[in-house]
C-alpha cells in the first residue's frame, strides 16, 4: 500500500511542484525561486564552521589550529576520519530536514547536497557516497528513504559514484530520542551490515545521512565498513546537533 502510493503521488506531487509558486522549506513563504530559503530564515541559520574539532567537525570554543581535537574525540577517537555538517540542527535548518522527511519534497535533497559539498570541498578521487540505511519497514512507510535521496544528489553534483545498497539495516532501531550518547552506541549495535563489500573495498567512503545527533549511528556504519575494507570513511550530514552551550555562526 505504501509503495503504491508512493507511486501514485510521485507524479502527481512533481505536478503540484511545478504548478506552484516555490516556497521558504523554513516558514513556507513564498519565495522567487526553487531551492532557496527566504531572506529572514537564510538569516537565522547556524553555520559551522572553524575554529571546529578536525575530526568530528564541532565548533570549538577557541581560535586554534586546524588539526585540533576536541576533547570527545581526543578521549575516544571515532572510526570516521572527518564529519562535517553546513549547519546546527536548528530554527530553519531543521525545518528543511523535516521538510523533506515528512513532506516528501524531494527536490529539497538537491538544497542540501549544494551545502554539504560546499563544507565537504573536493571528495577524494576514490570517494563512494554511501547513504545511512533505513531499515525497510520505514522506507516502506514513508516511500523513501531521506538520506538515499540526499546522496542521490550528492553523487550528482560531485560526479562520484554512489552505492546505495552498500549498507544494509538488519534491525530497526527504535527510536532514539532523548537517549544519551551510550545508550545509543547500544541502540545500534549490530543494527548494520555491509551488503557489497566489493562497491567500498580500498576506497573512501563518503557516509550521508540528513542529520547527525551523538554521531553513535554514524559510528557504527563506519565500523563496519571500515571492518569491510573500506580505507577511510568521512561522514557528510546536512545539519549536526550541537551540545547545550555550543552555538554556531548567525547569518553565513
Ligand atoms: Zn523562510
Ligand atoms: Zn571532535
């Protein structure tokens, strides 16, 4: 039923969005083009950006060097080598994650991809965009799977390859909400597993999801990939929670 759906209204949804005026994915004004944020919510977003930890990508309190750590990732180094987001997980940049989820506008994913790139620069020669699974029953649901189509539009605009089967989900993660950063590396736990090996073997892995909380689920994938062969893996996300007290860049 959820597939049928998502067939009869993937047309007729491309229709509507052709017909109407574009709207602000932040407060839903109408603005004059596709793909752009009204002037006040494009105002409110919080960029990150340095000074920020070289691995996991959060802002960090001082002006400091470049291969700086913070201290999460100097206590327990991550498997990924580098995470990077455009923006916190707040006010308008939200909105367009949740635009996108829920709304089924899948043309925002091509929004997004622009600023993951412009943060992530060049990828590797040997990069493969690996989207985060969903497991099937919620991509069964909701007709897509968010950071499938966010990676579609990566692999787009960066002319990489992309391997969306590369990673499985074999067990549904109930929902992490308000656990702290333990008991989500427990969540998932054997919630992943590498389905083709050969499409990531010796080349850097390009991990996508729309967003990054405690970065446990990230975590995970990379280690499993990393296991898998993979030589590296850099994780991409649209927007990045921040932890209470860290605030990023007004207005850039
Ligand atoms: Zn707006
Ligand atoms: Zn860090």
């Amino acid at each position: 039923m959820g597939a049928m759906l998502a067939l009869v209204t993937s047309p007729f949804r491309a229709v509507v969005d052709a017909v109407l005026p574009p709207r602000c994915p932040g407060c839903g004004e109408i603005v004059d083009g596709d793909d752009r944020f009204c002037a006040a919510c494009f105002a409110q977003l919080q960029a990150i950006g340095p000074p920020q930890c070289a691995c996991c990508g959060m802002p960090l309190p001082h002006e400091s060097d470049a291969a700086a750590r913070c201290g999460a990732c100097l206590a327990e180094p991550p498997p990924f080598v580098r995470a990077r987001a455009p923006y916190a997980y707040a006010g308008p940049a939200r909105q367009l994650v949740l635009a996108l989820k829920h709304g089924r506008r899948l043309h925002l994913a091509r929004m997004m991809a622009r600023a993951m790139l412009r943060v992530a620069g060049n990828l590797p020669d040997d990069a493969v965009i690996v989207p985060v699974p969903s497991h099937r029953w919620r991509v069964w649901q909701r007709g897509f799977n968010q950071a499938v189509e966010i990676a579609r539009q990566l692999a787009r605009q960066s002319g990489r390859p992309l391997a969306v089967d590369a990673l499985d989900r074999i067990k549904p993660t109930p929902t992490t909400k308000g656990l702290g950063r333990r008991a989500r590396q427990k969540n998932v736990q054997g919630a992943f597993r590498v389905a083709r090996p050969g499409e990531i073997t010796n080349r850097t892995v390009v991990l996508v999801d729309d967003v990054m909380t405690t970065g446990a689920t990230v975590s995970a994938c990379a280690a499993k990939l990393l296991k898998a062969g993979a030589r590296h893996v850099e994780v991409l996300t649209y927007a990045r929670a921040l932890r209470e007290g860290q605030v990023g860049m007004t207005g850039l």
